[in-house]
C-alpha cells in the first residue's frame, strides 16, 4: 500500500499550538488552538471548518480523547484539569483537577472510559503517568519518568503503552482490568529526534509521531519498526483515526500549522471503539 499524505486543512489554519486530534461517532475532527489558542476546532466530513468552543480563563487545551458514550475529554496544561465537553449543549465541567501534576499532556482512554495521562516536566526532562477513573478519582501511576508524552492502550486494554519525547522511548505496561499496571519494559528505543502523541490501530500497531523528522513510525505490538510515513513539514505533533472505515490517518502537523491525512490498511482503535 502506497501512504501519500495530503492537506487537510490549509497551512496556518491553526497556531503552531495544535495538537489533539480526535473524531466523534459522526467523523467530525477535532483539534485544539484552531485559528486562535484556547479553542478547540472542528471539520465536518464535508471539509467545513468552524471553531466548536473555546475553553475558558486562559486554559488550553492538548489531547483529546472521546469515551464510548460520544462525551469529549480534554487534556488543560495550564490549569491541570481534564475538561468534559457535552456534545449536544456544549457545555463544559472539570472532570477532574489535579494540582500534583507537571501538565496534564497526552490522554488515552480504555473500553470502559478510564482516562491516562502523562505529565511532562519539560524544563527537567522528567515526567508522570496518571489514572483518571469515571468517577473523577486522580491516581499517580508511575513518578520520575522521562518527559511523558503519547499514551494509548491496546485494543483489547490489556496493554499500556507511553513514550517519552527527550529519551526517544517507548514503554509497555501490563494493563489489568481495574486500571493497575505492571511488568514495565522496554518496546523500542529510537537514535535520533523526538517522539510526540501516538495511537494504535485495531491490529495492535502503534502510529508514532516522530516530531523533528516530520514522519509516522509505524511499530508492532512487539516493538518491530515496520515502516515510516512522510508529512509535509517535521512537526509532527499527534494523530487520530476516523473516515468511513476509520481508515483514515489524521495527523496534527505544527511548523505547518494544519492537518494532514493519509489512508492506511486498517482502522483506528479509537474508531473501532464506535462500532
């Protein structure tokens, strides 16, 4: 299969703060700081564009994430909160605030709408790993990482995997079914650049932006590097899948400051858990 990405949107469509793509049951996309910073965007499967809220008192948002109910959750570095969006009012609540931590970055959220999070220090090259359950409830997973970025879980949430940017990492975790994680190993260390957002597709392959070198890297469950694909740009910053099929590869590109898209072979975990 040939991947070719393409424009989504034009260059310089959102700031160079964009980040968080995910689609909604409908295949609307959506992603943060579109036009101006602190919103969050939305494109239509016909191509329109519109901002869809702005999150308020100088919070901005990262990741973004949708459990199976259809509600949005993201991810507000500045005000360590995870924000609840109801798509139908649009109405926003804290789901859950937590003080303890650097910034809430990357989520990724389980079959069953358990949210993880991982909480770089930037300026110490350090960072976190946390559970947010359904309830709200704020558990610290793991302290004194490296600088923590993209998390996901497996398909069949029995994996957790998270990366760290400056040491070019990327971990597997056990994932039990009450959110607790153990027998931590090492699934690929890459020489060179640096790792942002990264998503699983219902094989089990992890989509890794390689920010710096502008490409995915595609990674089996066993950590093998199976092939890269090529963006406009070197800022690759995350990723989601949607499309009919949730075949469909969007990716948020920052030095270019648009999303870019290509197909791949097999659709998205976080498309799958639609259907």
């Amino acid at each position: 299969m040939d991947y070719v990405s393409a424009a989504l949107t034009l260059p310089g469509s959102f700031t160079s703060g964009i980040e968080g793509p995910a689609c909604d049951g409908a295949g609307n996309l959506y992603a943060v700081n579109y036009e101006k910073q602190a919103t969050i965007g939305r494109i239509t499967p016909q191509g329109d564009e519109s901002i869809f809220i702005e999150l308020p008192n100088g919070s901005i948002g990262n990741g973004i994430r949708f459990n199976r109910e259809g509600d949005m959750f993201i991810a507000d570095f500045v005000h360590h909160n995870i924000w609840k969006v109801d798509m139908s009012t649009r109405h926003l609540s804290i789901h859950a605030h937590e003080p303890r931590m650097n910034q809430p970055n990357d989520i990724a959220i389980s079959n069953k709408g358990v949210i993880y999070a991982s909480d770089p220090n930037w300026d110490d090259g350090t960072g976190n790993m946390w559970r947010i359950d359904t309830d709200g409830t704020v558990t610290l997973l793991e302290a004194n990482m490296g600088t923590t970025n993209g998390i996901e879980t497996s398909p069949d949430d029995t994996v957790l995997y998270v990366n760290e940017t400056v040491q070019r990492r990327i971990w597997a975790y056990d994932l039990n079914k009450d959110g607790e994680i153990s027998n931590k190993r090492l699934l690929i260390e890459f020489p060179d650049h640096l790792l942002d957002g990264m998503r699983c597709d219902m094989l089990g392959n992890l989509y890794v932006t390689r920010f710096g070198k502008g490409v995915i890297a595609v990674i089996s469950p066993t950590g093998q590097p199976l092939r890269e694909i090529g963006l406009e740009g070197t800022d690759c910053t995350n990723l989601t899948f949607g499309g009919p099929e949730g075949k469909h590869c969007y990716v948020t590109v920052s030095d270019v400051g648009n999303v870019q898209v290509f197909t791949v072979e097999h659709p998205g975990r976080c498309w799958g858990m639609w259907k």
